[in-house]
C-alpha cells in the first residue's frame, strides 16, 4: 500500500484512476500526466523532499489532481487551500506555512503532446508530512495542522479492513479537498487502486448542483422519505414516496423507501407488493432482495427469506447484514455450520459488533464455548456500554454455569437499560429457577409501565405469568402484546395454548387461524389448527388410542 501514482501505474495500468471534468484516465495515463507536471515544478524551484510545503488551490480540476499527485510523488508537503478564500485570507495560510511557491491549476497551460523527460523520483519515507491543513478557524484564526504519510496510510488500511477492495470500486469525490475529508478521499483511493470520480459542485456549492441533476426533485423528496422513516414518521415516509411515485412510478429507491414504511406500519403484503414492483424495474437492487428476505423472515419463512438473503450478498459481496440476516436464518433452520459461515462471513465483510454477537450464537449452540467467549470479548471491548451486548454475555455464562457472572452482566446490562427484553428474560428464567417469581413480576411490570407499547415486554410478563400458574394474568398481557404488535406468533401461540389447556377450543382455533393468515409457513400451525378443529367437532380420533391393545 502506498501514495504513489507511479507505483500505481506499474501495478494496475490499465484501471480506471480519475474521472474528473469528462476524461477518465487509467493509472498509467494519470501518471504520465503527472510526470509531464514534473518541470514547471522544478522551474520553480521545487526540489524532492524539500520540507518547504507547495501551496496548491485546489479547484478540483484535473490540471489541480496532477499537482497533487505529483506532490504526493515528490513528498513535497502540500498547502490545500480552498479556491474561495480571500486574499488575505490565502496569503495568511501561505506565510504561516512558509510555502515555497503557490500554484493556480487554472492559470497553467493543459499538458502537451510531447513525451516527459525521464525524471527521478524519490522513495518517500512514511513520517513525512504529507499535508498541512488549516482548521476551520471557527475560533479565530484557522490553525495549521501538520498531517503526516504514515496517518494518511493507516486511515486508509483501516478502510481496507473495513470495506475491502473490489474490483470496480469508485469513490465520490465530493468533499472539500481543502480539508481532510476530501484529501482521504482521494490518499484511500490511489492507496486501493480504486478510481476517484471527482465532483465539481461549482458556484452554489453541492446542494446547489441538485436541480441540475435532479430535475423532478425525486432524489431530495425520497432523502426526505428516508428522514422521516428514520424519525419514526412511517406516514410521513409514505406520503412523501407516493407523491414521488405519482410523479415517477418506476423510480426504485422511492418503492423501496415506500416498503420500509409499510413494513414499519406492519403492512407486510402491501410491502411484497411494493417490493414486487420495485424488483421487477431492477431485479438487482440489493435493498429490494434484502427487505424481501426480512419480511419473510419476520414470518418464519425461512426458505424463502436463505434465498433472498443469498441474493442479497451475491449483488453485493459486502452486505453484511444480509450476511447476518442469513446466519440468523440458518440457526433458525438447526443449519448450525452454515450460520457459523455466513456469521464469519459478516464479521469480515465489516458487520462489527453485531456481526460478531451473531458469531458467537452460532458457536454457543454448537457447544463451541470458548470460541464465543472469545468474540463476545472483543464485542465488549468494542462496546462496553450495550445492554444487548451484556445480556448475550450473561446467556453465555449461564450455558457454561456461571451464574453470578451472569447476574453480574444482567446487572450492567439492565443499568445502561432498564427495559432490556433480553436482559429482563435472562434475568426472569434466573429468578424463577430461584423461587423469586414475585420480584420477576415486578421487575417486569415497571417494564411494561415504562414503555407501554412494546409487544416484546408484554410477552415476557405473559410467560411469566403462564409460568406461574396465573392463566387469566397471562391471557391479559398475551392479549395486550397481539394489540401492540399484531404479527407476534409466540403471542397467539400461547393464547392458543392457555385455551386448548381450558378446553375453549374454539378460542385455540381462533388464535390458530390468527398465526396461518399471518404466518402461511409454519407447519405446527396449520396441524394444531387441524387437530383443534376436528377435537372441536368431534371428528378427531387420538393415533394412540387406536394403538391400545383389544
């Protein structure tokens, strides 16, 4: 990995370096460019290595990229200024920073037909300053900030770890180069090999460039869909998607924002239709494939949700949620091996702590408890303050039969907080097995006075009371859990269960038929609906009893 455009050309001439003003030019063509650059430098005086900084307006021109590359190539320090900047302004930042000489790309002449004389470059070493960047200057005068290769370097195999790269990658440059966002840009993307597509916003700055390539306004009004889906406003999310989908039928990512908002209202067949119509203008839109295989998950249709979960990672190798996604369905599936894969397969392509809880599932269901010890540690070193990550600590240390540990990470879990479904379930099951079912209720009605509206907490206070003989209690809090979330099958499952064991069976067939119209696929429904009906009727005959001898 290096900052060498030459070096990069000698690696993957032929890849695709810059797109910037209408020319796209590989990694060998933009190093000629910037060895053609190599004797207006030298006329002015600029020698290799030299700790006295260029001073460069960075326009974002291409003349602009081979100055800065040929800087980079040099390990000449490099002076960004913003081409807005005053006079005054530009000339403070360049007596502060003693440059040698300041370079207009837009005053220089374009580079010539003829070929570059064979100029020396230098090996530069890692701890040369690269960079000095004025600060924002929001508290008097901007400050100059000295950035050196080696921090360029490891911000950029950071990003390697993290978003590998792939073939065909492009990175948008639409950030001011002025300041580090917009350098690291550009240091990641010749660091990669990856091509840089710069953006020039012009006069009215980015947003202003957005009625130019954004005429109809679809692109800001689905953002707008998006923020208001993230506020919580699914309404507000869906409006805003229909009014672009009055206007634009076929644009994708408005279906795909109008999906999420309808899965947000559980509107889950209206979401498959959206998602259905969406997929059939782009059948490779990995958002579609993906919210596809979570509403079939949501339903315990876990073939179909492998499958587009599946989809979902081969249009888009780095998808580590449908990675995640697809270990979570696998382990629902008893495919322990396979979750483990898939779960692997998240933690590399970048999925983090989530990525790795759902690891170290995979390897406590296969009795693997060390190795999920070992990523629940790193999962708490990444995020010592996450209730779900201390309540899986404490599942775990009660699998290996550690029970004061795992009071102890119920504990913390349950002060970062206090609702915590996983926690207070772990934390429930510990009480019960201790005789302290008094507490455990209590514990979970302040829950379920805290947050009223969580179907999950009303669940838990329903089994709990099952669990303790109290029928008419669990019936209440089971009832209370299907108002706040109509798609709960555990909900239904045990109202019809607290029924069959009264023997209301025509109430366990009510709450039965309520789980197949919402759920098709799972089969225990459909035969315990059949089985209720029949006893219902009187139709039904017990196998065992046909087996009794005469």
């Amino acid at each position: 990995m290096s900052l060498s455009i030459i070096s990069a050309a000698r690696h993957a001439p032929h890849a695709e370096a810059l797109v910037c003003d209408g020319v796209r030019l590989s990694f060998s063509a933009l190093a000629a460019r910037v060895r053609a650059r190599r004797g207006e430098l030298a006329a002015l005086g600029v020698e290799p290595l030299d700790a006295r900084p260029v001073a460069l307006i960075v326009d974002g021109s291409l003349a602009m990229f081979e100055f800065l590359y040929l800087c980079f190539e040099l390990g000449v320090p490099l002076l960004p200024l913003h081409p807005r900047l005053t006079a005054p302004e530009r000339e403070y930042l360049v007596s502060s920073s003693s440059a040698q000489c300041t370079i207009d790309p837009s005053q220089t002449e374009p580079v010539g037909e003829t070929p570059a004389p064979a100029w020396d470059f230098p090996a530069v070493p890692d701890e040369r300053i690269l960079a000095w960047v004025p600060s924002s200057g929001s508290t008097g005068r901007p400050k100059l900030v000295a950035l050196s290769r080696r921090a360029f370097l490891a911000l950029s195999r950071a990003d390697a770890l993290r978003v590998p790269p792939q073939t065909g990658d492009r990175a948008l440059l639409c950030l001011p180069l002025s300041h580090v966002g917009g350098l690291s840009v550009v240091t990641r993307s010749l660091s990669a090999r990856r091509c840089c597509v710069a953006f020039r916003a012009g006069s009215g700055g980015l947003l202003g460039c957005v009625p130019k390539v954004d005429r109809t306004g679809r692109v800001a009004r689905t953002r707008l869909a998006f923020v208001a889906l993230a506020r919580g406003d699914a309404a507000g999310a869906l409006s805003t998607a229909n009014a672009v989908l009055a206007r634009e039928p076929q644009y994708v990512e408005a279906m795909v924002v109008k999906a999420k908002a309808q899965v947000a209202r559980k509107e889950w067949d209206a979401a498959l239709t959206t998602l259905a119509a969406a997929l059939h203008a782009d059948e490779k839109n990995e958002a579609a494939v993906y919210l596809r295989g979570r509403i079939h998950a949501s339903r315990r249709n876990y073939d179909d949700a492998a499958r587009d979960f599946q989809l979902a990672t081969q249009l888009n190798p780095r998808a580590s949620a449908a990675y995640m996604a697809l270990a979570r369905v696998e382990l629902a599936r008893g495919r322990v091996p396979a979750a483990m894969e898939q779960a692997q397969a998240a933690v590399a392509a970048g999925g983090g702590v989530p990525a790795r809880l759902v690891l170290a599932d995979a390897y406590a269901v296969e009795g693997r408890l060390a190795d999920a010890d070992r990523e629940l540690g790193v999962a708490v070193a990444q995020a010592p303050n996450s209730a779900v990550v201390q309540a899986q600590v404490a599942r775990l240390r009660l699998a290996q039969g550690r029970e004061a540990p795992a009071r102890a990470a119920l504990a913390t879990a349950l002060t970062i907080d206090p609702t915590s479904p996983a926690a207070l379930a772990s934390l429930t099951q510990l009480d019960l097995r201790a005789g302290r079912a008094a507490a455990a209720r209590a514990r979970l009605q302040k829950a379920v006075d805290t947050h009223p509206k969580d179907a999950r907490l009303w669940l838990l206070l329903g089994r709990l009371a099952f669990a303790t003989g109290d029928s008419s209690g669990a019936e209440r809090a089971l009832r209370q859990a299907v108002t706040e979330d109509p798609d709960s099958i555990d909900a239904y499952g045990l109202l019809a269960h607290i029924y069959a064991l009264r023997g209301e069976l025509a109430s366990a067939e009510r709450e039965l038929e309520a789980i197949v119209q919402r759920h098709p696929r799972p089969l225990a429904a459909r035969i315990m609906l059949g089985v209720n009906t029949r006893r219902r009727r009187g139709t039904w005959r017990d196998p065992k009893a046909d087996q009794q001898p005469r």
